[in-house]
C-alpha cells in the first residue's frame, strides 16, 4: 500500500542532509551574548552621508594608526560573470596595524553562492585572522572591522534564524573568545563607503575579485538557493504571463507589465503619497469603486 505524500514531504525530497541549515536556537540561554559587553562592543551599521563619510573614514583611520592598540581590518565580498552562463564568489580581508599590513587573505567560494555570503565570509576570516595576529602582538587590544555591506555588518550582530546564520555564528564566536581572553579587548564593526578610493577597501575588493577565480567545493548556501528558486518563479510566472494574452477581463487594462519580483520604481515613488498610492492599488488588482467590483 503506498504511502501517503504531501507537498511538504515532496519538497523534503529534494534536499540532503549535507544541506546548509536554520536553527531556530544556537546559544544557549547562559551562554553570553554582545549585549553582556555593551561598552567593549559597537556595531555600527548606520551609513555616514557620502559626501562625508570618505573624508571622516581617512581621518579615522589616520588616528587609529598612530597607536600599537589597533589592529585595522577591511573585508569585502565579490562575485563575477565566468562566460555567459556562470558566476562565482569570492571573498577577502586585509588587515593593517599602524603603518604596515600584516596580513591579506582571500576564499574562493564557487558558483553556488552570492554576495551576500561572500560578505559574511569576508567578515569571518577578516576577525579570525585579526585575533591570529593580536595574539602574537603586544599591548594590541583593540581590533576594527570595516566592511561596505549594511546587510552583513547587521547579520553578524543577530543570530535570528535566516540566510547566512551560520557565518553570523561563526563570527559570532569569535567576537565571543576574543572578549573574553582580556577584560581590555574591544571589538568594533563599522560601515565604511565602498569603491571611493579609501586604500583598505580598494585592497579587500581586489583581492575579493581574484578569488572569484580559485577553487571552492562547498555546498550550495540557502542564499544561492533562494535565489535560484526565486529565478525559477519568476521564469515561470513570466512564461505563464506570456502565454495567456490577450488579457482579458477587469484585469486587461491594468495588467500589461511584465511579472517582477519586485514593485516598479514609479510604484515606490507613490509609497509616501497614501491617498493616491491606495487608489492606484485598488484600480490594479480590481478592487476599485466600480459598478464591476460590485
């Protein structure tokens, strides 16, 4: 006698048990947390105005130089069209202290994950190998991160179940060992604007793009996974679209863009304008004052 399916076991079907997972709970309730250091840990991942933020950055970092205390990373992540067809994702950190660069180190990731992860891995190897050199340093106690993606900088400080948990872990856990080895350490995540010309950021991006090209065997990420069901959504949707013009009904007139994933950006520009944003919402899905909604 068969057994019974349902969508949910045909969609177990397609998935291994080497597949990237979401945990709902990582740390344990006595485990500690950032918020255990608020004044040894910052987080920033609120954008400076970019007319000043190159200039406050430079200015920044000039200062932190002039001390032994400071260990200076930037990370980035890469991805890169190979032909027509394929792309793979790199990611890199460069780390300096005073003057001199101490250390460089890029991650080939493969085709089957994108920017968002090679951010997050950036940021994974940019603190492992900065405590790796503050270790082997005296009197360096404080180590800055700074990265160009908002997304990731916030995913490293939240541990919520979603894409890229498990490297938000793994940093996480660093951050952790690196507080608690001495009182004095502080750990400092910061935004900095990207492809404006500020050296540290110009090196992690180069060095992002050359490991586009190394080798990687690790399995899809949920991110790359989304995204290609996502694609595959959208292909079909728009296949579905095509096939079914002329439109016809109540839905003809207003029904002549393309399927997107996304609202248009003459959408967007209405969000803020409730009266007629609402009245455009209505006239396109049909539920307008009209004698054929009633």
């Amino acid at each position: 006698m068969p057994k019974e399916s349902t969508q949910l076991i045909h969609i177990a079907a397609h998935t291994a048990y080497t597949h990237k997972r979401i945990f709902l709970f990582l740390l344990l309730p006595w485990q500690k947390t950032c918020t255990d250091y608020p004044n040894r840990v910052t987080i920033e991942d609120k954008p400076a105005k970019k007319d000043k933020a190159v200039t406050e950055h430079l200015h920044y970092i000039s200062f932190l130089k002039t001390s032994p205390s400071y260990i200076i990373v930037y990370t980035d992540g890469s991805q890169r069209l190979i032909g027509q067809r394929f792309q793979r994702t790199g990611a890199a950190a460069v780390g300096f202290h005073q003057e001199n660069k101490i250390f460089n180190q890029k991650i080939g990731l493969g085709g089957r994950a994108e920017v968002y992860d090679a951010e997050l891995t950036g940021l994974v190897v940019g603190i492992r190998t900065a405590i790796a050199k503050a270790d082997s340093l005296s009197r360096t106690h404080h180590i800055y991160i700074f990265a160009d993606n908002i997304s990731a900088i916030k995913t490293v400080s939240d541990l919520k179940p979603y894409q890229g948990q498990l490297l938000a872990y793994t940093f996480y856990q660093h951050m952790l060992q690196w507080l608690q080895k001495n009182p004095v350490n502080t750990l400092r995540v910061t935004w900095c604007p990207g492809h404006l010309d500020i050296p540290g950021n110009e090196q992690a991006d180069q060095l992002a793009k050359e490991a586009t090209l190394l080798p990687s065997s690790s399995e899809p990420t949920i991110t790359h996974n989304t995204c290609y069901a996502c694609e595959c959504l959208k292909r079909d949707w728009t296949t579905l679209w095509r096939n079914s013009s002329p439109q016809q009904g109540s839905w003809a007139t207003a029904n002549q863009i393309l399927p997107s994933l996304y609202p248009t950006s003459h959408f967007l520009a209405l969000a803020d304008r409730r009266e007629l944003f609402g009245r455009l919402l209505q006239c396109r899905t049909g539920h307008s004052y009209s004698g054929e909604y009633y």
